[in-house]
C-alpha cells in the first residue's frame, strides 16, 4: 500500500510535492543531511514516502560470511558515500539487532547471536577515541589469529583511517602492526586479506551499472505517478521536474541519455575517479531538480512550488538536465567539491566542439542546405532545443545590432550555445555520421577505449585500426620523429640519456603483433579492467614490459599518432611513456648482453661498435640503418 504523500489538506498543494522536496534533499545542496545513513528513516518518516531502494549485492555477501560461522572478524571499507553505515546497519537488523538501538548515539554495539557469538559492531571507526580503537583493533587481531573464538567485530571505516590507525596503535605497543601491511596491499595492490579477517571494500562497486540502477530508482520511483494528476502539467503546460524525469528515465529517446552518461562514467572509473553512490544519488537529483536561476529555484534546485513561477516566465529551458548533469545550475564552488561532477566536467563537453557541429547550430536555421539537419537536430526539441529563446538569440547575433558590439555583448547567445553543445551530446543519433558526438569532449578516442574493453572482455583481438593509432603514437614517442611504421615498434634511444624527447638511435626493434612470444601484445588487465600493452623484446619470462592504458594514456597516444606535439597534450602522461620506454631500453641492454655472453666471437673486429640510426622516407615510413662506428685506442 501506497503511503500518502500529501503534506497538506490544500487542493493546490502539487500531489508529489512531498516526494520532491525529500528527493531535493539528496541534491547537491550545502547542507544535505539525508545524505547520511543516520538521517534516512527520520526523512522518510517526515516526508511519508517510499525510499530509494537500491541492490546491496556486498551486503548479502556479508550477511553470508557471519551465517556461515567462519571465525574471524569483518572490514567494511570504503570513502565517504560509499554505503559503510548502510551495509554495517544491514547486518545489524539481519542478525536481530533492534533498530532503536542502532539509532542510539553509541557508536560501538554489541549483539548476541544465538550461536552464542558476541557481535561488537563499529559503525565509524573514526569516531572512536583512541581506546575505544584500540579495543577494537586489538579484538579484530585475537579475533584472526584464533586468540578469540567467542568474539568478533565487524568495523566500517575509510581506507586511510584504519591504516592510521592500526599504525598508530603498532607505535603505542612499540611494533609494527601485523595487520597493516596486508590491508593496505588488499586496498592498494588487490592483494588477499589476511586469513580470518573479511575485508569488503565498497569503493570497487561503483560502475555503469551503478549509475543505471541509480537512475531507474530515482526517476522510475512509484511517487512519480502521482504528478499525472498535476495541474502544473494539465493544458499543455510542461512541468520542468517531470520533463528531466522523463528524459533520464528514457521515455523520448530509448535510453540513448542513460548509455551516453554511463559511457562517461565508465571512462571515469578507468581513469580513476571513484563515484560514491551518495554521489550518484545528488547527481540524479541534480540532473532532475536542477535550474540556472537561484532566484526561481532556490539553491539550484526546484521544488513544486517553483514550477508555476517558472513556467510563468518561460525560463523552463533553464532547467535543461543536459546542463544540470555537469551541475552548470550550481555554484562552481560546490560543484567542484563533488567527485563526481568534477569528474564529469572534465570531459569538457559544452567548451570542446567542432567546426561542423558549431556552424549547424549558428547558420543551420538559415542555410537551406542544413535545414533539415538543424531540424532533425534541434528543432525537434522546443524545451531544450531550438527555443524560441534560442532563436530570437541568435538572431541578435548574426545580425549584430548594438547589444551584441558592446563588451560581452554576445554572451548570452555563446552561454545558450555552449548549453547546445551538451545537449548535442547526449542526443546525436549514433547514425549522424557527419557529427561524432565524443569530438565534442576532451576525450575524442573515448568510444574507441570503450569499443577495445569491450573486445577485450569478449576474447576477442582489438581492432586493426586501433592497434595501428596505438603503434604508431608508441613509435613517435619512442623516437621524437613523425614515423608512420605501424607494423613494427622502435625501441630508441639517444645513445645515453633515456629520458632525451629525440632519440634516434634503435637499440631493438619489435613486432607490433605478439608472434612465437615476440611482439606487442594488447590485452585486458583482470584486476584494473583496463587495456593494457605487453611488449616483449624476446620469447621467455623476463624479457617483456606492461603498461596499463587507461583512457587519458590511451587519448594521448592516439592524438600523438594523430599529429598532435607529445608536450602539449599532457607532461604527465608523457612521463609515463618516458617511463616505459626506459624499461624497454633496459630490458634490451639485458638482452644484448645475454647474447654477447653466448654469441660473440673475438676476432679481428674486435673494437668496432655498430650502431642502428633511425631514417625516414618521405612517406614518413621509418626504417633502421646500421653503421660500423671504429673505436680507436
């Protein structure tokens, strides 16, 4: 049964009024309390809705490991936003604990199970005094190592915390903690816990099917049908609220939204951000709330009562999700303090663009020759699209009447374009051929890293055009020149500093496709999820170096195979490549010398170095020339 919702007896109160004001309190506001654990059931119980309810697959593995009576203790680990709280307080009400209790201000609990085991459950390790940690501590130890067979603890704390902790605790008892090492190479390395302690980390869960799972439980939550019985929707009025919770739910474009938004956060999560689902969740309620204007929707973020003065000043297109998403509606200061948005925002889309998709958007509405297109594009969408708003600004400036001469003049018009960018985006069918949607971001190899992950994943080889882009971004690293080889890598040097940005002097060559153990091998790392390059200089164990290609990585080699100056991409992933070759240089000195020791017979050239210099063709087809260089006494 449907609780009610109504929060007043007032006919012109909205009916999911309530349900949107709890669902503006997980957006990101400057005090969001219902963003932690603690605060949830008061908020549901005052706001008389349904929760979000989202799949705890670790909870029920949890929940598996006390059942199943293996003596031990359990790590719930973790960031902030995470779920830590929510999972410890799952297997709290599982095993019998009361809810009133765990709602008490303690933090440390304990309950008896009916197999007669004592259950000391910590629910924020960083809220405990030293003591209370050590206490803690020193039981989920005994606890291990079989000291303890009556007792266990289950402890939820962030990474950083317990490693500090359990150092600090080794320091009082003037050791070094046993359990320390091994934790920290189960966060770090995907090392195995130490035997007899459960380590869940939380911050390995999050993913596209995360953010999936988020957005059906917030835009298709059952307190959305109440708002068919608005009378902000009724006459053909549009009720900005429920038009962002259509379009994330995928009612006007079978999902395309959703997909695009996954495949960023995907690229994200290879690159190395971590999206809590706290984070998540703000974002959804974000992307459906959000607004431009603080003065018509307070904070940013829209309310019921907001939607009558909106729509009555025709600034619907100000609620635009596809600006909502990257928090374009919230001070950039508190954007940027989420993960999450400052992991969206630097895909750049909105500020990175093309040529083509840029004049549809200025001169399409006028050319005869993009009509249709800017129709097809734009003018199918009257809310977000091709606004009147949007078109009485352009007009303004392609005609440059005085407005638009002034300073700044033409802001308006390039803040609505940039908006168009984003919703171009999301919206470009995959069939508009002539505007690729990943041009229009930071990262324009994107959907190639998805495509070889995917490929990877499936056993299957990485596809000929993609493993050339790699090869040859690899040689021109290598070398500093502009060498189109793909079909072999150049492992230079310049003849003593591996770090020179030219090298010219070939200490090696390799196949660039792994052949009897020799050659350039792209595979999938298990535990990263990433693609990763293996090059071996010689068939065995010991004679092949990896790199992980994350997508950033992945981006640069294919801008550099594309032209672009190594240096002007990004330093750091230049380092890294630096970094790699100067493996690949020292396993070829190794190698060299390994077949000196067997091979190399004395004679009469003894004295003579002979070197392989790296010439270019005109075509930029690059080969290596050796020549006999004289030592003399």
């Amino acid at each position: 049964m449907n609780l009610p919702i109504v929060a007043s007896q007032e006919s012109s109160v909205p009916p999911s009024s309530a349900w949107v004001r709890f669902l503006r309190s997980y957006g990101p506001t400057p005090n969001n309390l219902t963003l932690f654990d603690e605060f949830v059931t008061d908020n549901l119980v005052k706001a008389k809705v349904k929760p979000i309810t989202l799949s705890s697959p670790l909870l029920e593995k949890i929940k598996e490991r006390v059942s199943s009576g293996v003596p031990g203790s359990i790590l719930i680990a973790g960031t902030a936003g995470d779920g830590k709280t929510y999972h410890c307080r799952g297997l709290w009400t599982y095993l019998g604990g009361a809810e009133k209790e765990w709602a008490a201000k303690t933090t440390v609990k304990q309950l008896m199970l009916p197999d007669g085991r004592l259950a000391v459950f910590v629910k924020d390790l960083s809220e405990l005094s030293d003591e209370e940690s050590d206490d803690a501590l020193n039981l989920m130890e005994k606890s291990i190592n079989g000291e303890e067979a009556h007792s266990f603890v289950v402890i939820a704390a962030n990474h950083g915390q317990i490693l500090e902790r359990l150092r600090d605790l080794g320091k009082r008892q003037r050791r070094i903690h046993p359990l320390r090492k091994p934790i920290q190479d189960a966060f770090l390395q995907y090392g195995e816990a130490p035997q007899g302690l459960a380590i869940f980390d939380l911050s390995r869960t999050t993913r596209r099917e995360s953010l999936s799972e988020v957005l059906k439980a917030v835009a298709g939550h059952p307190e959305w049908e109440n708002c068919k019985r608005c009378s902000l929707q009724a006459d053909g009025r549009v009720c900005p609220i429920y038009e962002n919770r259509s379009r994330v739910l995928g009612e006007l474009d079978e999902g395309l939204f959703a997909k695009r938004l996954s495949d960023i956060v995907e690229v994200s999560r290879l690159n190395g951000w971590h999206l809590p689902v706290r984070d998540l969740l703000a974002l959804a309620s974000n992307m459906i709330l959000g607004h431009a204007n603080p003065k018509e929707a307070k904070e940013g973020l829209m309310a019921c009562s907001d939607v009558a003065k909106i729509q009555e000043k025709g600034s619907i297109e100000n609620a635009s999700l596809y600006g909502n998403v990257f928090g374009a509606n919230l001070p950039i200061r508190r954007a940027m303090s989420r993960p999450v948005f400052r992991a969206l925002v630097s895909f750049g889309v909105g500020t990175e663009t093309t040529n083509a998709t840029d004049g549809l958007m200025v001169y399409g509405n006028d050319d005869p020759r993009q009509a249709d297109v800017f129709m097809r594009l734009l003018g199918k969408d009257p809310i977000y699209g091709a606004t009147q708003g949007y078109l009485a600004s352009l007009q303004r400036y392609l005609e440059g009447d005085e407005a638009a001469r002034i300073d700044n003049g033409a802001q308006e018009f390039l803040d609505r374009l940039q908006a168009q960018r984003r919703r171009l985006f999301f919206t470009l069918p995959e069939s508009e051929k002539d505007y690729d949607y990943w041009m229009m971001t930071a990262f324009r190899f994107a959907g190639d890293y998805l495509d070889l992950v995917n490929a990877l994943t499936d056993g299957k080889a990485a596809s000929e055009s993609t493993r050339a882009r790699l090869v040859r971004g690899l040689n021109r690293v290598m070398t500093g020149l502009l060498i189109e080889n793909n079909d072999k890598l150049f492992v230079a040097s310049s003849g003593g500093f591996t770090q020179s940005r030219i090298s010219v002097l070939c200490d090696t060559e390799a196949s660039a496709r792994r052949s009897g153990g020799v050659g350039m091998r792209i595979k999938l790392d298990p535990l990263t999820e990433r693609a990763e390059l293996d090059v071996a200089l010689a068939a065995g164990a010991g004679h092949s170096a990896s790199f992980s290609l994350s997508p950033v990585r992945f981006e640069f080699l294919c801008r550099v195979a594309e032209g672009a100056l190594p240096g002007s991409f990004s330093n750091e992933c230049l380092e890294d490549m630096l970094a790699f070759k100067a493996k690949l240089l020292r396993k070829a000195e190794l190698l060299r010398a390994s077949r000196l020791a067997e091979d190399e017979e004395p004679g009469v050239d003894d004295g003579a170095l002979t070197l392989n210099f790296i010439e270019m063709e005109q075509n930029g087809h690059g080969f290596s020339r050796p020549v006999a260089v004289r030592v003399g006494a």
